[in-house]
C-alpha cells in the first residue's frame, strides 16, 4: 500500500467517514472494510464466482450498469435519462469526450421507486473496452465507500481530469482487490503458477477482465509467493550524464535507456516471506528476461534476485527463483516465483 496515499487529508477523512479507527495506514482500513462488504454480498447472493460479484455488488450498492459501445449508444442513453428529467445526462457527450474518460457514475434524482438510485455508464468505444471490467469495479469502489455525508450529491467521474486525485488512485486499488478477490480463484487444488495457469484462472472466475489487468490481479492473490515484472527499454527518472549517455551535437547529451523492470508487482504471500523486488532496477545482463527481450518468444530458468543491483552498488539478497519470461509487442512480462528451499 502507498505510503503517499496514507498521508492525504482526503484519505484520513474518508477513512472517519467510513467510521474507522484513525491510523496510520488508513488505505489499509479501507481495503479491509471494502473487503468485508464485499464478502457479506458474496454470501448474500450466494455468488459463484467473480462475474456474479461484480453484478450481486451492483445491485447491493443500488446502481445499475448502462455500456456505451458507440456514438448510437451514447446518444440513445443521454436522451433516455434526459427524457426522464435527469437533465445531467445531457451532458454526458461531453463528460466521456476523452481517450481516458472511462465512466461515471450518477445519482438519479426522478427515478421511480423500483428503479435504481444510481446510474454507472461505462465507456467501452475502441480500445477503452479493454478497461470494461475494472472501469465497472472502479465505479462500484466509489459506492462502496459512499458515506452518508456524499449520498445526496454524489456525482463521480473515471477520467483524466480525476487521474491525480488521491480518492481515485485508491478506488483504482480497491477495484483491483474486489475485482480479484482471493476467495473466488481457487481452483480447489495447488497449482504451477504460469502464464497458461492465469489464463485458466481468467477463463474460468472473470472472462469480462482484460488480459493485463487479470494477470495482475491475479498474481496479486495467488496464495503462493509470486513477482510479476514487466521490462522494457527506458531511462531512470534523473538518469544523471555519465559514460552511458550518447553524445549529441553541440556538447549535449542524451542518456541511453536500458532494460528496466518498469512494473513490478510483488504479491502478499512472496511479502510475508520476505521477497523484496524495486522497480525500475536494471535486468541482468545474465537473465532470460534480456534474452527474451532480444530474441522474442518464451524461457524458462532458474536464476537468483541477488543477481538485481542498481548502478550505485545496491544488490537485493540472495533469493533462488524459477523466471518465465515472455516476449509481448515492446515489452517482457515475467514470472518470477520462489524456488523451495
């Protein structure tokens, strides 16, 4: 959990709006109420796995989905509502207008007694229709976490002009949580953990998730200890002049970019057993992720997480691991899993 989220003032109020305790860690607080609730509905409705949560939370939270696949659905469902005196959806053109608009989620205020008291649109024109299933859970975050106090003017929006908003960066996590909840992607037998198992896994607990966002929520609750890195060519943040910087004309220098662990994704049970991995460090030079990188395809080794250091000197400790890398468009994505001792 990020530590620069737990020292935002809007997190903290959240947190005693939600009637927690105060601490330091309230992300942490709210992870686990929103946890708990979502667990209450799954036995409530008695889901059988990840598709029936998403669709049992929506109805426990009073909302209902409207999917917006083109201009002809937008248009259809603006008016709809318009026609019903909820005149904000007028608006809602202009409110999905963006590549990184990807929904909102809006109280009704003229709806019958049987009708939903909440409407969440979710934008699914081009390539936003890969974010659909975490769009839907993002919006269901915000309702599971709505107080008393925002009920009566909530009014909430996915988008770019919310991108930086410490509020949303935690409905993005919780999205992830809920979205993958352990209890639901239990095969009922130990499994090796592969890229082919994940598939599996998404197949069967949550088809409607994209490829990505289901291979890291997945490895996120996979019991056993896992790492998922993604490598690809780019710079440190303040990659300082040195020898591995081209020169340029007129005395100026560019830095070279080189293999980087860009993401890295270190799941709660390879923590509790003390695997520590950073990103943005170097990959070997040794590893089948360089090799993949430069030959495509997909490898297998075993290799060590000491081999990981920075240019300053920084070396993670010794700590065997089976890699299984996989080359994907400009990038590697790759498995790194504990080897037993």
């Amino acid at each position: 959990m990020s530590s620069r989220l737990d020292n935002k003032p809007q997190i903290h109020t959240l947190a005693a709006d939600l009637g927690l305790p105060p601490s330091k860690s309230p992300c942490q607080g709210i992870l686990k109420f929103v946890a708990g609730r979502v667990r209450r509905i799954a036995r409530k409705f008695n889901c059988r796995c990840l598709n029936d949560l998403l669709e049992a939370t929506a109805r426990d939270v009073d909302t209902v989905f409207k999917v917006i696949y083109s201009d002809q659905d937008l248009a259809r469902i603006s008016a709809e509502y318009a026609s019903k005196g909820e005149h904000i959806f007028a608006r809602l053109a202009e409110e999905l207008s963006q590549p990184d608009d990807y929904a909102i989620t809006i109280r009704r205020r003229c709806q019958e007694a049987w009708e939903p008291q909440f409407v969440s649109v979710i934008d699914c024109r081009g390539d936003k229709i890969f974010k659909i299933y975490f769009s839907k859970w993002h919006e269901l975050a915000h309702l599971l976490t709505l107080t008393p106090q925002m009920r009566l003017v909530f009014r909430r929006s996915h988008s770019h002009a919310t991108a930086h908003d410490p509020e949303e960066k935690l409905m993005d996590i919780i999205a992830s949580e809920a979205g993958f909840l352990p209890d639901f992607l239990s095969t009922g037998s130990p499994i090796e953990i592969s890229f082919d198992a994940i598939r599996q896994i998404k197949k069967e607990f949550c088809p409607d998730a994209s490829l990505q966002s289901a291979i890291i929520g997945i490895v996120k609750a996979l019991p056993s200890p896992c790492i998922l890195v993604e490598a690809r060519l780019a710079n440190r943040k303040r990659e300082s002049v040195n020898e591995s910087q081209l020169e340029l004309g007129l005395g100026q220098r560019v830095a070279m970019p080189a293999l980087r662990a860009v993401h890295a994704t270190v799941n709660m049970a390879a923590r509790e057993d003390g695997v520590q991995f950073h990103r943005n460090w170097r990959v070997p030079g040794n590893s089948v992720i360089a090799r993949v990188f430069e030959e495509g395809g997909y490898a297998e080794a075993d290799e060590d997480l000491s081999w990981w250091s920075t240019s300053s000197g920084s070396r993670l400790a010794p700590f065997p691991v089976r890699v299984k890398a996989k080359k994907a468009g400009d990038s590697v994505q790759a498995l790194l899993i504990p080897l037993a001792a």
